[in-house]
C-alpha cells in the first residue's frame, strides 16, 4: 500500500487543491492537523468525500516533524509499503508522487528525496534568498549526513520504504524544522540509500513559516552533534578501516603542530627570542602532513556513499 502523509500548519487555502491532484496510486492519505489556528483538519473533513483521506489532530503543535511521524507511525500501523510525504502549502505538485516512489519500487533506493537545484530553468522562480540559504544548507548537510550525493536537504517532498523507516528510531528524530536534517543524519547510521529527485517547486501565496537566519543561528549544535556521532558511528562503532586511520592521523598530527607550535611561539614572545628554523619546521610539518591525512579521509568519505538499499534486502 502507497501512503501519503501531510502536515498541516497555515495551509487552510492550499490544502483542498493538494488533496484533489493526489493519483490513485496513492491508496490511503494521512492529514495531519498539527493544531493549526485555521482548523485545516476541520476543513478538509467539511469539504472531501475522498474515502482514502483520514485526518488525524494534534491537541498542541508539535512541529512539522512531530506531525510526519504521527502519519508515519499510523501507516505503518495500517501495512503501508511506501510512504510519501508533501507539504499541505501546494509547493509540491502531488501528480509527481508516482514518478518520486518508482527508485523504491524498484529496489534502487530507500529514501528518495526532492531536489529543486538539479536544474538551473527550476531555479530561475526560487527567490533568491532561499538559493543562497539552500546552497549553504546543502553542503553542510553533505558534510554532517555523508550523503554527498544529494542537494536540497530542506526539500520536503519525500518517500521512505517502510522498511527503512522500522530502522529509524522516531521517537529521536528532531520535531521542528530540523527534521528533514536529522531525517538524513538517522538514515546514514544504518547505511540506507538515499536518491535525490529532480523537481520543480512552485512559489505562490503561500507563507513559509521557516526564516533562514533562524536556521543559521540555531543549527550549528545540532550540526556539530550530528557530525561527531555520524563519524564515530561510521568510522570506529560499526566499522573500522582506511578512513577512520586517515581520521586519526589527522587529528594526531594537528593536534601534535598546533599545540606545539602555540607553545613555542608563545615561549619565544616571552623570551623575546625569534624560534629557530628546525623549531618551526618541527611544527609545521605535522600540520602539512595533518591536512594531507584530512584530504585523504574527505576523499574516502566522498566514496563511502551506502549503495545497497536495506529495503533490497530479504531476511
């Protein structure tokens, strides 16, 4: 069974039009009313007779990723194979739902993503700040997530195979508007492969309620934590091989240079005598060879992408 859920915050004057372009491939949808103020779930109750829509309601807002594992957590219940998740706010053209789910139909993929960057004509009608915020986005999500392969990692419009999603442990993943993030971060720690979908992405009336300089200011924690535990689990919990060597050097030799060196040139500030050149050699050179360590390992991790799907795999 195709499942489709939507989160629904603000979204009172797109939300119908969504849920009519939705195909019949799509055998159950989830309407998730995270205690929006304009009673979309109310709404869309009061005007659909489609009998695959179910409205479920939140008594407090939880965010936009407390309302997808809600539907998550329901189609699972109710034996969904693949869930697709899409916006209420009409970005996102719903006839698309069939062309996004085919890469886990077909056992490429376990998580298929959207992505508004993969051609330029697509990003002629994105305003200009959310390129430059996405673009940023982008590649620190590369750098934290592993997956160097995708762009667009705040692109909402996605489809799970549910058996990935049984390995994602949702009650960890992030409620708000870090979900699609943490979503990457998750499915990285048990090596599930993730496809990117070109799409287009339309820009009317509808209010975005995610400020980029929020996320630039209140991120960086989360990245940080994300990419620490990403290393760890990847180079030296579940495995143990070139790259966790290359990580290694490379912080045994920086560290040793950094340290040494700022000790030196501090003793020769306070003694007032110039450090000699086999002294500066001495620190340079673990440094220069830190960094080739560094390349070396960005390298490995560049080719370390997951390509065998876990949902591809029978038990």
């Amino acid at each position: 069974m195709i499942a489709a859920v939507i989160p629904c915050y603000r979204v009172r004057n797109q939300i119908l039009d969504v849920l009519k372009g939705i195909g019949p491939e799509v055998q159950k949808i989830y309407v998730v009313d995270d205690a929006c103020p304009e009673a979309s779930g109310k709404l869309v109750i009061e005007n659909t007779t489609d009998p695959r829509i179910e409205v479920l309601f939140h008594k407090q807002n939880l965010g936009v990723g407390g309302a997808v594992k809600t539907g998550y957590r329901k189609a699972m219940k109710d034996g969904a194979t693949i869930i697709v998740k899409l916006d209420g706010d009409g970005q996102m053209d719903p006839h698309l739902i069939s062309r996004l789910i085919d890469p886990i139909r077909s056992k490429q993929a376990d998580y298929v993503k959207g992505n508004r960057f993969y051609d330029l004509a697509y990003l002629a009608k994105m305003p200009g700040s959310r390129k430059f915020g996405n673009a940023i986005l982008s590649f620190i999500n590369k750098v934290v997530n592993g997956y160097w392969n995708v762009m667009d990692p705040t692109n909402g419009f996605t489809a799970i195979a549910e058996q990935a999603l049984k390995h994602l442990p949702l009650e960890k993943i992030h409620d708000r508007f870090f979900f699609e993030q943490d979503m990457l971060f998750r499915l990285n720690t048990f090596r599930a492969v993730v496809m990117d979908f070109p799409m287009n992405a339309k820009y009317d009336e509808e209010t975005s309620n995610l400020k980029i300089w929020k996320v630039l200011f209140s991120f960086p924690f989360k990245y940080a934590n994300r990419l620490i535990k990403r290393l760890f689990y990847s180079y030296f919990l579940r495995d143990f091989n070139i790259g966790s060597l290359e990580l290694i050097l490379t912080f045994i030799f920086m560290g040793f240079g950094i340290i040494f060196g700022s000790i030196k040139w501090i003793h020769s500030i306070v003694s007032m005598h110039p450090a000699t050149a086999g002294t500066v050699i001495l620190a340079g050179l673990p440094i220069i060879l830190g960094f080739q360590s560094f390349l070396s390992f960005l390298h490995y991790d560049l080719t370390n992408i997951p390509q065998k799907p876990v949902s591809s795999i029978t038990v």
